[in-house]
C-alpha cells in the first residue's frame, strides 16, 4: 500500500509530511512525498529551487519524474537537505521538477498516480500560506505553494487538501485562516513527533519547528526569521484541518493565473505582478547581499552577552521563544554557523531547549 503526499511547499513541509504520514497511516508500507528541493540560502546558496540537472545519483521512477536516495548529491554550488531527509526517513522523496511550470508538474503528478495507484493522495501546506489571496501585507513566499495547488487541481484523481500548523509560518495571521479551515483531521501529539525527531536536530525549518514544538506542548509567542517575526504558539498551532481543493483555487489569485504556466519564469512574473513580488527574486538580493558579508567569529563569550541582551529585549516584547535561525541572524552570525551556534547554547544553557525551539525562560 503507497500513500502520495505533496509537500507543498517542500522543505519543511517535507519532514511534516512524514509526521502525517506516522500520525494517520501508521505502520502502511511508506509514503512517496513529491517535494520541492528548494532549501534556504544557508543550505543552497543558489537561488530559487533546484532541478534534477542539479543532481547527480537520482533515480526514476516514472519518465518524468525522479527519486532523491540517500546517495544522492547536489551539484555544487547547489545544495539541498533531501539526500540526508532520504536516508533518515522511510518515504521515497520525489523531486518536483519547476522547469515545465504547472503543466509541468501537473504531468509529473499523473504519470506518479499512474505508476503507483496510490491508496490517497493528500496536499500538504504547513502554515496555511497555500490558502493566501495573493494581496496580503504579510505574504512572502507564495509562488511555490501556488504552482503545487495549481497542478494538484488539474489532476484527474481525488487529491485532500490539507493545512497543518494554521499561521505557523508567520505569513498569514491564525484569525485570517480560521473561516477558511475545514474539518479537524488531526491534532499532533509528542508521540507524533517521535519518528522526526532527529531529523528536527539539524533541518532548518522554522514552521514545522514550531509545528513540532506546539506538539510537544510548547505556549507561548515564537519570533521567526530575519525579520522577527512573532507566530503564537497557541492550542491550534499543532492542528491538521481539510480545506476544499477548488475552493482554495478560486480564493488563490495566483495559482489561477499560472495554471497554463510551461516555465518557472512565466509563473514568476505572475507573482510578481499578482503579489507585488517573487520570493526567488529575494533570494537573488538576499544572496548578492550575503556575498558581501564577513562572517563574525562565533566567540561563546561575546555570543552569551548578545544572547543575554537579545533575551531581555524579546522577552520586553511579549515574546517567549525563538528559532535558532532567527539567533543566527540576530547575533550577527553566518547561516553556516547555526549548527555550532545550536550546539554552543544546548551546551552551557540546555535547561532553554525546548525542542527544536530555543525559550527566552530559564
């Protein structure tokens, strides 16, 4: 028996999708989770997602797409997580392949519906960013999960829409997500979190981080990203609900335009004007900007007085967690560094650790 799940959004949403696959499906056979490799600039310091081009040792599953293994290794000076995800989780990683555009996708979704029947196919955001109008003043990355609600649409099999972690990933806020949520599919328990939690330890992701946090029990307000951002750790953070897959079309303004897409580029310029902006194009400046930065020293002694003034200065905001990104970049540190960081604070301060989340609370 093989389940299809569509990390919408890939990266993080990748690492839940094998939290769903545990908490719904138990001990099935395994899942094939279609997937972007499109990581942050700490992990790739290439903008935008990557390509099978960009790989070397990929597997095929059907002619038009290919499976990330173990063995697998970005092309450098690419980068991406999934190889180390494949040999830590018992799933087949997909790799979606952006070039076609939604057509594109589209076509890789039904060859892997032919080739593998699968029991269910579910699409999966973490967050809630997928159900985003286009025209929000928080949005920030909505051209990924736009071609993958496109594609999923035009797909002649039922496909279950499914939004994780509502608000989690600080786009759109939780009371603009709550008239737009279906049914409660599932609530995330500490149990549920059990077969990632190694994987947690060094992927990046900040909301599926919380996801897995507020699964664990963890309350209270997480700041995020380079921006701060503040996301409420609340009882709904760890939640699972079904929303309509056409319904979510007709609300996303985006994936209706790019829904005849036949290149990455063509879907780009609808995002930029539709949203106002391209996530890609951010990483571009995002990148350009890191090449001219000359990565601090990580000083423990130096990193702990900055962490101390952070801690005070956050916690004055109402804020009682952070992400271990958002230090790296609010100690002034390279992305580089965030593993060294992490190890430095679990090490002198681990009475902070709440997993995979850093507390402002001794």
């Amino acid at each position: 028996m093989t389940r299809l799940i569509v990390a919408a959004g890939g990266g993080g949403d990748t690492v839940a999708a094998a939290m769903l696959h545990a908490a719904l499906y138990g001990n099935e056979d395994h899942a094939v989770i279609l997937t972007y490799a499109w990581d942050r600039l700490l992990i790739d310091p290439v903008p935008g997602p990557r390509g099978p081009d960009n790989f070397t040792g990929l597997h095929p599953l059907t002619p038009a797409v290919r499976a990330v293994p173990a063995e697998a290794r970005p092309i450098a000076p690419a980068g991406s997580t999934l190889p180390r995800l494949a040999a830590e989780l018992p799933h087949t990683l997909a790799l979606i392949d952006p070039r076609h555009g939604v057509e594109g996708i589209t076509h890789q979704l039904e060859e892997l519906v032919e080739h593998l029947s699968p029991e269910s196919i579910d699409l999966l955001d973490v967050g809630g960013d997928i159900l985003a109008r286009g025209d929000e003043p928080t949005l920030k990355s909505p051209l990924a999960d736009a071609i993958t609600l496109a594609a999923s649409c035009q797909v002649n099999a039922p496909i279950r829409l499914l939004v994780a972690g509502p608000g989690l990933d600080g786009e759109l806020p939780l009371d603009d997500l709550h008239n737009l949520l279906g049914p409660l599919v599932h609530t995330f328990t500490g149990k549920d979190v059990e077969p990632i939690s190694s994987v947690l330890e060094w992927h990046p992701s900040e909301a599926t981080g919380m996801l897995a946090a507020t699964a664990r029990g963890v309350r209270g307000t997480c700041e995020m990203r380079d921006a701060g951002l503040p996301v409420p750790l609340t009882d709904e953070a760890p939640t699972v609900h079904e929303v309509d897959l056409d319904e979510a079309l007709h609300r996303n303004q985006l994936a209706r335009a790019i829904l005849t897409t036949a290149t990455l580029d063509e879907a780009e310029a609808h995002s930029r004007n539709i949203c106002g902006h391209s996530e890609i194009d951010y990483e571009r400046n995002k990148a350009l900007w890191l090449k001219e930065q000359r990565p601090t020293k990580l000083d423990a002694d130096s990193v702990l007085a900055q962490l101390d003034q952070f801690e005070t200065e956050a916690r004055g905001r109402g804020v009682t967690h952070t992400t271990f990104r958002h230090l790296t970049e609010v100690l002034n540190l390279d992305g580089s560094q965030r593993d060294e960081l992490r190890r430095l604070l679990i090490n002198s301060r681990g009475d902070q650790h709440a997993a995979p989340l850093w507390s402002l609370h001794p």
